[in-house]
C-alpha cells in the first residue's frame, strides 16, 4: 500500500516533503511463517509516514528481514545508529 501523499512532515527526519508509507513490517515478510507466528494481521499493517529519502535508506541499509524483525517500530527506527546518522545529515540537506 505504497500511498504517496501530498507534503507532511516526515515521522523519522521531520523535513516537509511528499510522503510514502512505510509498513514497519515490510511486505514481502507478511508470508514468512516466522512473522505469521509472531504478529498479528493488524501489527504486520503498521506502518509510518516518511520522505523518500527516509523510504530510499531503510530499504538500502537494511534487509526486509532485519526491517521486519528488528527495526518493526518508531522507536526501534530512530533508535538505530545507522539511522541517526542519516538522520542527522539529510536534515542539513
């Protein structure tokens, strides 16, 4: 449900950009037996609103698996070192 909003603000940088939805537990997981036993239907739905940017270095950075496993909330997301620092240094772009 890849849905392309107009302008917001993004829930991991904070930059005002054209939005995409990001499911914390990447689609391409929602199949595996591992992440059937382990989430409901409705938590496999979740999702955030971020930038392309945002959208384009989670999935560069990480594996589906590891997004789904690992990285599978907000918290988690703007947790990660990795992120941090991309973070840190889109918001200066």
């Amino acid at each position: 449900m890849d849905t392309r909003d107009a302008a917001g603000k993004c829930e991991l940088c904070g930059r005002i950009r054209p939005l995409t939805f990001h499911h914390l537990i990447p689609r391409t997981c929602h199949s595996n037996k591992w992440f059937k036993k382990n989430f409901k239907r409705e938590e496999m739905s979740r999702g955030i609103n971020i930038c392309y940017s945002c959208h384009s270095y989670l999935h560069d950075a990480f594996s589906e698996k590891d997004l789904g496993r690992y990285l599978n909330t907000k918290e988690a997301l703007l947790a990660e070192d990795k992120i941090q620092r991309f973070v840190e240094w889109i918001k200066r772009r």
